[in-house]
C-alpha cells in the first residue's frame, strides 16, 4: 500500500477498534487508490479519505418489542449515514443476528463506492438489526418493523436518507416499515423506502435486480474472453432473493446451474436447478433446502461442507461476506474456474480474491456487480418522483444498460491505471473519483 495511505489507514484502524469488517472493507479500498493519490494530490490536501471513513452520522437505538408468548424482547437498531456527496443516504436494512456496528459500517463504506457506480444521484448509507427474524411469526416480525420504525421514522426521508432491503429484509419486512412510516406521519411518501410492493409505489424488476444484475455484470466480463453463460456449468451460494435471481438469469442464458446452499448445507442438481420449485420452497414456503431435495428425484443434500467443493467454470457467492475463503479459492481454481460474479457484499475473503486474481480468473467485485438492486432501487425512486410505473420491459432494459455502463466503467478505469481486467482497482478508483470530486466541490463538511 501507498505510504501516504498507510498513514491515514492506521489512523481509520485505531479509531474505530474491534469492526473487523469494516476493517477489512477499508483496507481493500485504500489498496486500490495510490495511483489516483498521484495524480490528484488536492484529494490528500482536503482530506477526502479520512473524511470518507468518518460517517456523516451513526445512529444506534433500543428496539424494544413483544413476541407472541407475551415476553419483552430487546433488540439494537443501527443506521449509518455514511456519505451524501452524491444524493440522499441510500442502502438497504439488514436483519441478521450477526448485525453490529462493524458490520453495518462496512456495508455502508462499500455502498458509498457501489452506489457511484451506478450514475444514479444516490449516496451511501446501510442500516438493520441483531433481530433474527428466523422461526418467529408474521405478527412478531411486524411488530418489531413497528418498534424499530418508531424510532428510524425521524431520520430519514425522500430527500435524507432511503432504506431499502438486505438479509433479513424483503417484501414483507418493507411492507410493515412503509405501513409504520405512513402512520406516524401521515405522509404517502413513497421514496422514502424501497423494495416496495408492486402495488404500492414498488418497481417491476426490483425483487429480480440484483440476481439478474451480477449475471449481467459477469456475462459483460465473459465478453471479454470472447465467451459468455451459454454452457458454463455455475454453482451460486445463498438460496435467497439475490441467488435465486442469479439462478434464474443465469440459465435463461444458457448455463447450467448445479449447486446452492442455506446455512444448513447444499444441493446438487446435476439437472440444473429447478428454479420454480426452488422459489415455492424459500420464497412460499419459507422452508430449508433439505425440503426441495424431497421434492425432486436425482439430488444430492451435503449437509454442512462448503458449496465450493463443487467443481464449476463460473462461482457465484450470493449468500454473506466472508463466505468463501483462500482455500476455497484455491481449489475453484484447481476445478476449472473462469469467472466470479459476487452478487452477495464482500463475500471473498482477501486471500481469496488474491487466489482468483494470481490465476487469471475474471473477478467482479460486489460493490460493482451486486449494485443492480440499488440501481433499480434508484429507478424505483425516479418512478416515485415521477408518480409513474414503467413495464418490465423497459425497467430490465434501463438495469441492463447500467449494469453494461458499471462494466464499461471499472474496465475503463482499470485500462486508465495500467492494470487491465483489474476489476477491484476499477471498481474501486471510479466509485471513488466521483464521490471525491464532488466533496471537493461542496467544501469543508
Ligand atoms: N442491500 C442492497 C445492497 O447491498 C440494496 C440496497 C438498496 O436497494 O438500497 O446494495
């Protein structure tokens, strides 16, 4: 790393002790923007780093809510608003027992950089809870979106700060909060949150964008070897909404998706997943994986084990960060892999991308191929604006063509900083350029 940067990393560390992960976000980012230092000396002058890694604000509340035997329950609520250079704070709202303030940080500190990526006038910020809304019922899963709604309600806004979904967080979570939200005060404003039903101020292509988009970014990265999905053989991790879009758009391009996993283990289907049933078991039914290899004849269940034993020319991880580790890496590596699409945030570890890069592999990062679902969730907001809902059609179409230009944009950078099909170092310095030059522009805040 560049000596300069070092100085302002340690800095970053020390400040903010025990956040491992945004640690680590923070670590990869700065690994990227020495060559950008030299050219652009006036970014050290004003301090854009130290400032960029300092939130705007950080916001940490009781969640206290009843579950359905009567008891009290308390939980901690976050939302960092991280950076709006760019536009309102925008990121989704994670429920996960795993949520800190280390996690929420470093969700927010890359959503800073994916959120400038895509063009759209959106700045950074992520949010959620320890709440783990596994096993508890609909009625105790609204209550708590009531109890942390009672407090977010104040902070954000159409024009302050956007939530939207992330693990944990779906349809019918931003269902409750948008209902809360309304109550209290008593305004219809639909962009003050995103991922909403159809009916209700959501967008078409919403739930699918960020599955379809990190295939989209990695079929465009495929492009350039001259190759694409048609007959890769592909195994996701997650069975979630991003890997089951992933999945879908995945073999709509001629793939053969084999493989995803849940917490619990992973399946084999050597037919190519079953995209239908997959949905009515994890989306329907709310169920395990180990329901859907009932159901179909010829499939393998490896309870616990690593989903990346399974040999495939194209990994997409879509489930959690640091999922897929150096030795993981590695033996992919050994199995035949060309591509890694990551549609989850910060899935690889360091070691790993280390691995994917020393081989050759095409690597997208997810802060650059993951960010359909916020684009779109920014396409969500403009037909809110707008009192407007546009077809499917032409919504997919307005995602492709992004997540096309988020593509251009990282090869672009990468060939401008002497280190072509670096997606990272792309990634990374063109999220960043942008969000720097318009920090500079607006002074000393
Ligand atoms: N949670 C998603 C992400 O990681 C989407 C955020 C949004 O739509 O605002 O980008």
């Amino acid at each position: 790393m560049d000596a300069r940067l070092e100085a302002v990393r340690d800095t970053v560390l020390a400040r903010n002790p025990g956040e491992a992960e945004f640690h680590q976000a923070v670590v990869e980012v700065f690994e990227s923007l020495g060559p950008v230092h030299d050219r652009h000396p006036e970014f050290l002058e004003a301090a854009i780093l130290e400032r960029l890694c300092e939130p705007e604000r950080q916001i940490i509340f009781r969640v206290p809510w009843t579950d359905d035997s009567g008891r009290v329950q308390i939980n901690r609520g976050f939302r960092v608003e991280f950076n709006s250079a760019l536009g309102p704070y925008k990121g989704g709202l994670r429920f996960h027992p795993s949520v800190y303030l280390g996690i929420v940080k470093f969700l927010g500190f890359e959503q800073i950089f994916k959120n400038a990526l895509t063009g759209m006038p959106i700045g950074g910020g992520k949010g959620g809870s320890d709440f783990d809304p596994r096993g508890r019922s609909d009625a105790e899963v609204m209550r708590f979106c009531q109890s942390f709604m009672t407090e977010l309600y104040r902070h954000i806004g159409e024009y302050t700060d956007v939530p939207a979904g992330d693990i944990g967080v779906g349809g019918r979570e931003i269902g409750y909060l948008f209902g809360q939200y309304k109550r209290i005060t008593n305004r219809y404003e639909s962009g003050v949150l995103t991922g909403k039903g159809i009916s209700w101020g959501g967008s078409l292509v919403r739930p699918e964008a960020t599955g379809f988009g990190t295939v989209i970014f990695t079929e465009e990265m495929l492009k350039t070897r001259g190759s694409s999905f048609d007959g890769q053989r592909v195994v996701v991790s997650g069975s979630g909404n991003v890997a089951i879009n992933a999945i879908a758009k995945a073999q709509a391009l001629g793939a053969n998706v084999v493989a995803c996993s849940d917490s619990s283990g992973y399946i084999v289907d050597e037919a190519g997943i079953d995209v239908g049933l997959l949905r009515q078991v994890k989306e329907v039914e709310r169920g395990r994986l180990k329901d859907y290899v009932l159901r179909r004849s010829g499939v393998a269940y490896v309870e616990a084990g690593s989903v990346w034993d399974v040999d495939a020319t194209v990994a997409l991880p879509c489930a959690t960060q640091n999922e897929l580790d150096g030795g993981a890496a590695a033996r992919l590596v050994r199995n035949g892999l060309v591509a890694v699409g990551e549609g989850a945030n910060m899935p690889s570890t360091r070691d790993a991308v280390a691995v994917f890069q020393e081989a050759g592999v095409l690597f997208g990062p997810g802060k650059a191929a993951n960010a359909g679902g916020v684009a779109t969730s920014a396409l969500e907001m403009q037909q809110n604006a707008s009192r407007d809902s546009w077809s499917f059609e032409h919504t997919e179409q307005r995602l492709t063509d992004i997540m096309v230009g988020i593509h251009h944009r990282c090869a672009a950078t990468a060939d401008e900083y002497g280190d072509p099909g670096n997606y990272v170092l792309g990634a990374n310095i063109g999220g960043f350029v942008k969000v720097a030059d318009a920090m500079l522009a607006q002074g000393l805040i």
